[in-house]
C-alpha cells in the first residue's frame, strides 16, 4: 500500500535522484566523520595548528590566506597528508553529490523522450562543473 | 531501525565530543596562551557550533529555509569567526541540511524535481554570480539589504491569506508545457493533495535575483524560495516548503564552491556545524510529515522576522 502510494507521487527519476542523493549523503557524512576523526585525534598532523585558529579565524580570508601560505582552487589536493586538509575530501564530495545525481537522471529522462528536462539537466551538470573548477575566483574586498 | 538512528546519533555526538576534547587536552599548554586573548578555550567554539547546528538542523526543515539563514547571524554575532568563514559554513551547513533532508522529501513526493529543476538551474547559475560579488562587497552593505529583503518577505507571507493550500484556478501555459504539477499525500488530514502552478515566467525571473542573493550573503535561499514557490507559483505550503529545501542542494552547491576554491572554508567550524546540521535535519524530516502547514508557517514567520531582524541591525552596526 505505501508503495503504491509512493509510485503514485514520486516519478522515476525522482526516486532515482533521492536515491542516489541517499548515498551520496551518507557516504559524505562518513567520510567527514573520519577524516575530522583522524584530525581531531592527531592521526596526521594539521597543516594549521589548532593553537592558532583563534588567532586567524578572525581574520578576512584574504589576510587568512596570506598569512598561512595557502593557495585558492584546488591545492588542497596536494596537502590531503595534513589533518585539517583531509576534511576537504569530505566536503568536495558532498559538494559533488549533486552533480553525480543530476547526471544519472539524464539517460531517464532521454529514454522517457523528456528531452526539455534532460537539457535543463545537462546544463545544471555544466553550471555545476564550471562553478567547482575554481576557474571563478574573486579579488576580495 | 528507530533505536539504530538513535544509536548512530549518540556515536557521531561522540565522536565530535571526544575528537574536540582530545585536541583541546593534547594542546592543553598552548591553549592556556590562546585563552589570555580570547578568554575562552578554542574548543568551546566548534563545540558550541555543533549543538546549535543540530538544533538549526531541526528547526530549518520545519520552516523550509536553510540552516544557513540562521547559522550567519547568529554565528556571525556571537562567535568570534571572521563573516568570510561564517558564509562559506553558513552555505555548506545549509548544504548539508538539504542533502539530508533531500531523499527523504522526494520518494514522498513532497518535494518535485520537476518544480526544482528549472529554478534550480537559474538560480544555482546566478548563485555564482553572487558569491563572487558577494566575497567582493563590503559586508555592512550585504548585512543590510539582507535584512530588509528579508523583513519583507515576513511582511508578504503575515499578508498572505491562502498559503497553506493556494487558489491556482488554471496553470500557466509554460507550467502546463512543463508539466509542472504533481499529487502529494497530507498526513494530518489523510487527503491527497493534487496540485498545480501559474505565474511560472515570473516565478523563474525571481529565482535569477534569488540566486545572486543566496550567493552574496552565504545564507542558502529558503527564505526566499518558499514565498516565491508558495504565494506567488501557488504550490501548496508543503510541497513549496520541501522543494525548496530539496532546491538549496542545487542553489547553495554552486554558491559554496565559489567559497572553498577562494579558501573561505575552515574545516574546523565547518565539520562539527555540517555534522550537527544534518542530524538535525534527519530529526527535522520526521517531525515534518507529522506537522500541520499551519504551523510550519508560523514556524517560518518567526524564523525569518529574527534573522531579518539580526541582519539589519548588524549591518546598520546598530547591534554589533
């Protein structure tokens, strides 16, 4: 009876979408949860001391950056054996869960011949990719 | 399945609890240096951070806004974070937030992909836009037209007399081509709701000057999303409440990664308030298929009539 229901009110692709959207999400929060484990507890070393976070997340991100040599984009990807850094794996993931799923509702969408919500999918994975390039950056205030 | 929720919720809470604990005892001698400065140990902060965070979780799904509408002002005026990093968390946790909620809202149908991806597209598109004036901008001038958009927003939905289940005589031609439209199940009454929209051109126009907002002030888009999907599109309370949490996945996604490839992300505050965020917002799901619309909509009036408030005066430098 509730899956009839459910049928009802939810398409295929929506379902299709929340499902991904399902794993997609406890596996980001899994990883979050240990790669801020492994900081917390010191596994790896953090790149910035937790003794000095007091001192710079009052800081504008400018002044932040300047101060502790960290460079914009996607550099992080080269410091993943520091601690803090580490974390960042778990946020671009969840960051990507979108896409991922705006991407496997494409085919449904074709094979259904609803070729206008398709589009507007495939340009979502565009704005999507083009936003997390980190071609698009800012001169600060 | 319950008690193993239960369970789940109990070890992640743990883990902050005694990862933060860990690091405060193992740098226990430096920290007493900090603490001259600031008064306060640096691990009261992420661990204050995680405990509103859980709360906001709760309470944003029921007022289907971002937690992110909440967590910048609060954040931003009592915490000693800098607002760059206090946006770029304010955007991820109401990321997460949705993420959370998101799956759960669809397979009910609550929330329409069909609604979400046409105004997802243009305004997570327009997200960017705003994130990139937004890190640009003096903040006292973003704070400030925050505030008053949102105080009208809370002014509109006080005047709005059907919200809960609006008048939408014909759908528009657009919507109708769009296929816009869709049937969900009220559980406090036990009716299935079906249901339609119009005005959709303008609806889709807003959401370009509702994405650029969401990007400039770090805030998510709930505030906004619901009124416009609500009152002026005509989708049910509910369903505009649900979409529109489904929507800032797709709205704040945009904005965020605009904040982490310009460094305004610091794991230390966004772990912990992700982390809160989105067990609240699992919390938050089962309470609302259990709400009356009507009281999500009170929900959402004081939600948003304290942050619009917060805002302005902070940006007017009136309650710093």
């Amino acid at each position: 009876m509730e899956n009839k229901e459910k049928k009802e009110v939810a398409t295929e692709e929506q379902l299709r979408y929340a499902g991904l959207l399902s794993i997609g999400m406890k596996i980001g929060m899994a990883m979050l949860l240990i790669s801020f484990a492994i900081y917390a507890i010191g596994i790896l070393p953090p790149f910035v001391p937790v003794e000095d976070l007091p001192s710079l997340w009052s800081m504008p991100v400018h002044d932040y950056l300047h101060k502790t040599g960290i460079h914009q984009g996607w550099s992080w990807l080269y410091m993943l054996n520091k601690g803090d850094f580490l974390n960042f794996v778990g946020i671009a993931f969840l960051g990507g869960v979108t896409v991922l799923c705006f991407f496997a509702i494409i085919p449904i969408l074709i094979r259904k011949k609803d070729y206008v919500y398709a589009l507007i999918a495939a340009l979502e994975v565009t704005v999507l990719v083009l936003a997390a390039s980190g071609l698009l950056k800012t001169g600060g205030h | 399945m319950l008690s193993l929720r239960r369970v789940t919720v109990v070890v992640v809470a743990a883990i902050i609890v005694a990862g933060l604990c860990s690091m405060a005892f193992a740098e226990s001698p430096v920290t007493e240096v900090v603490s001259k400065a600031s008064t306060v140990p640096w691990w009261v902060w992420p661990l204050s951070l995680f405990v509103l965070t859980f709360v906001l979780g709760v309470v944003a799904v029921l007022g289907g806004v971002g937690g992110g509408v909440l967590f910048v002002p609060i954040v931003g005026g009592f915490f000693p974070f800098h607002l760059d990093f206090v946006r770029g968390a304010g955007l991820l946790v109401a990321l997460a937030g949705a993420l959370a909620a998101g799956p759960g809202l669809l397979k009910k149908g609550m929330a329409n992909l069909r609604l979400a991806l046409p105004v997802g597209l243009i305004a997570s598109a327009c997200a960017i836009v705003g994130a990139m004036i937004g890190l640009a901008l003096p903040t006292n001038i973003v704070q400030t037209a925050l505030g008053i958009t949102i105080l009208g927003i809370v002014g509109i939905i006080i005047k709005a007399k059907k919200s809960e289940y609006p008048d939408v005589k014909v759908a528009d031609p657009l919507s109708t081509a769009l296929r816009i439209n869709g049937i969900y199940h009220e559980v406090s009454t036990g009716e299935d709701i079906n249901w339609k929209v119009h005005k959709t051109p303008l609806g889709l126009g807003l959401f370009i000057i509702i994405g650029v907002m969401a990007g400039m002030f770090g805030l998510g888009a709930g505030w906004a999303n619901v009124p416009v999907l609500n009152i002026l599109m005509g989708a049910p309370l509910k369903v505009a409440v649900s979409t529109s949490k489904f929507l800032l996945s797709i709205t704040d996604t945009s904005a965020a990664w605009i904040y982490i490839n310009n460094g305004a992300v610091l794991p230390m505050m966004v772990v912990p308030s992700i982390i809160g965020v989105m067990l609240g917002s699992m919390v938050g799901v089962k309470i609302l298929a259990k709400t009356k619309p009507a009281a999500v909509r009170y929900i959402v009036i004081i939600m948003l009539f304290f942050a619009g408030s917060r805002a302005l005066l902070k940006g007017l430098g009136i309650w710093n």
